[in-house]
C-alpha cells in the first residue's frame, strides 16, 4: 500500500493511469483495472469458503498494489506469458518485450540480509522462489474479500521454453490452506493434492481437549466452550460463535472466513492456530487443560497422540533424525541437538521442536504439529506435518 502511494506521488498521477499505460495497455489486458471499469466487463461474485455470497473488497485506487487490480483469465494468460519472456510478433513486439525484460527483473532474488545464512524463503519482488524439483519456481499468493488468486511461474530454456499456472477463485481459501496445493499439482502433477473438505463430526474428546481460555499472540483473549456436541469460541468484547467442523480437522464459522486448527500442546493437551483472511495466531492456554485423556482428531479415526507428555525414556531423538521431502524440492530436516528435536524447511530457519505426545512434536511458535509414523519394523518412516490448514506428508529419505 505505501509503494503504490509512493510510487503515484512520486509520478504525480494515479495509480491506475500508470498501470493502465505502463502494463495494461502494453500486454494487451483490455478488462484489468481498478476502479475504472471497462464497458462490457462484468464483475465476479465472491463467496466465503462456507458457499456463503459475500462483499469485494474496495481499496482506494493509490494503494491498489496490495491487491486492488481486478483482471480477467485472459489478461492474467498475457501477463503469465510476459513474465515468462514470450514476445509474440506484430506492432507491439517491442513495447512488450520491452516491459517483460522489466518484470523479469522482479524475479531475481532480492537480499534479506543475514549474510551467507539469510532467513526465510528466498524472495523477488512479491515473489516467493520456491525450489521445485530440479527449478526454481516464482509463486504469489493472495486474496481478497470473497476471492482467492495465484499464479507460478517456471522459465525454461529459450523464448519458448517454461510454464505458468494462473488460478482465479471466486471463494475466499486463505483460511483452510490456500491454491498452493492445486496449483503446484497442476505445474507438476508429482505434488500431491489436499483431500476435499466436507462436512464431519468432531468426537466428543477433541471437543472435551480444547475447552477452556486462551490469549492470541496478538494479545486478543478467546474463550472455547462446548455444548450439545458443537464448539463455541468467544473473543474479548464479541458475541459467541459455533463452530463447525471438516473432514480435514478444522474447525470454521458459517458467517465469516476464519479457521480453528487444533494442534497438540508442548507436555501434552491441546491447544490451536487461528486464522482469519490471510493471517494466523497461534493460542496459549492461560486456564488449566483438561484432565489427561487421548484425544482423537476426528478425521480416521485414529488416535494421533496422548494427553500426556512422553514418559521419560521415551523414543530417543535419534528415532526422528533425517529428512522428509513433503513435497517435489521441499525437504524437512530433523536433527538432533542435546537431547531435543529441531526441524528446518528447505530455505528456512532452524527451530526447535518440543515433544507433544507419542511420536508427536509441536513447533509452537508457528502452530505446526508433527506426527511421526512407524512401518511394520517400528522405524519411523514418514512425517505428517500439519500448520494453518495444510496437511503435507512426506516419507523419510533413505
């Protein structure tokens, strides 16, 4: 929002008339804009994960940048294939190689600092540079009111070479995991896709694990209740809201885009991520947890972890030591260091991981739970990692 202001401060103009000259008009996008809508352009009616009709987001024309333009497949198909260096031919060759050699720019990598060892993933400009495969792969991600998008882009070699994936959604996703997963599975079909969510019922100890009062990282107070089999959450100062719940795990409002993930708590208990819109917040419990009981996450059936915390003299460190590669060029490391867990994502930071239960670890401060399976030999073969609405699983390297 402060670099669209900026940048239409700096021109003098708006933001809209820069883009519609500099991007727009060049490649061809006859239906993108902002607030100026072209005549026969017909506007998308966008709807809250539950199915429910729900407003767009209006944002003032001098701070569209952080996700005001408005586009058509078409237009965002010209848009791919410029960011992938494909100059057709005719009078505008010039004028559109010209701006694809631009944005090219954006997708080399920019410097976060932290020397040889920078923290997070590598980034362009708006771009995450993802490792996929033997590639690099250039994703954003987003959404608005009602409304999900993303696109990827992998250059290959020459003009012609490379491919895009472009999504448009008329159904807010962030909440429940995004179009990561689709998308990646259609640019290379080796990426698993998540299961549909449906409808289900949480058993009666999820529901019994969860109760009691939580603070947010960002300070907000949430209390979790239950009543005649459903759960309820209440937030500092708001009215009380029941939960439903989905064949994934997740617990999520009928009037508004959010999520409720459980994930188990460091010692044992139960304890859960909260995502709204394009943010997550993981829950500390500040009230005693219930009594120790097994919870079961209502999915398989399958009982995920204990109450407890492991006994001690539990499966050593050494049990979870390797890499689990959760999807095509994105490998989780674990690693043992005095007695305890740690885990790093490909081009990410290292962290600590804290015992949860049997076979079962909890990185708190990103809400991300691990559930380590045994084979027939009782050698753990492959991770379950659940965070924010995503659930990836990879098998141990050999």
């Amino acid at each position: 929002m402060l670099l669209s202001y900026v940048v239409s401060h700096t021109a003098g103009r708006d933001i809209e008339s820069l883009l519609a000259d500099r991007l727009f008009g060049p490649l061809g996008m006859a239906q993108a804009h902002v607030t100026k809508k072209p005549k026969g352009t017909r506007a998308a009616q966008g709807h809250l994960p539950t199915g429910l009709e729900t407003s767009a987001w209006d944002i003032p024309a001098n701070l569209a940048g952080v996700g005001g333009v408005r586009a058509s497949l078409d237009d965002m198909i010209r848009y791919a294939r410029a960011e992938l260096g494909r100059v057709d031919g005719g009078p505008t060759k010039k004028t559109v190689a010209r701006v694809s050699a631009l944005m090219a720019k954006t997708q080399q990598p920019v410097d976060l600092g932290g020397g040889s060892k920078p923290v997070g993933p590598r980034m362009g400009m708006g771009w995450v540079l993802a490792p996929v495969g033997d590639g690099v792969v250039a994703i954003h991600e987003g959404g608005t009111g009602g409304f999900s998008s993303y696109i990827a882009v992998e250059k290959g070699d020459g003009p012609s070479g490379g491919r895009a994936v472009v999504i448009l959604c008329d159904t807010a996703v962030h909440s429940i995991g995004g179009l990561s997963d689709l998308g990646l599975h259609l640019l290379h079909p080796t990426h698993p896709l998540s299961k549909p969510r449906k409808p289900a019922v949480p058993t009666a100890a999820l529901l019994d694990s969860l109760t009691g009062d939580y603070r947010l990282a960002n300070g907000l107070g949430m209390k979790v209740t239950t009543q005649a089999g459903a759960l309820f959450v209440q937030a500092e100062g708001q009215s009380k809201i029941e939960m439903s719940f989905d064949s994934q795990g997740d617990f999520y409002p009928r009037t508004f885009d959010a999520a409720l993930t459980p994930i188990a708590a460091a010692g044992g208990g139960r304890t859960f991520s909260w995502s709204q819109g394009s943010g997550h917040e993981v829950a500390k419990r500040v009230s005693p947890a219930p009594r120790p009981q097994e919870w079961d996450a209502g999915v398989t059936g399958a009982t995920s972890a204990t109450g407890t915390p492991p006994a001690s003299g539990g499966p050593p460190v050494a049990d979870y030591v390797g890499a689990y590669e959760l999807f095509p060029g994105f490998v989780l490391t674990v690693t043992g260091e005095a007695g305890r867990l740690t885990v790093q994502g490909t081009h990410q930071p290292r962290v600590p991981a804290e015992a949860a239960g049997k076979d079962v670890f909890v990185v708190e401060s990103v809400g991300a739970e691990l559930t380590f399976e045994r084979g027939a030999s009782g050698e753990v073969d492959a991770v379950t990692l659940r965070q924010a609405g995503k659930i990836l699983r990879g098998p141990r390297k050999k």
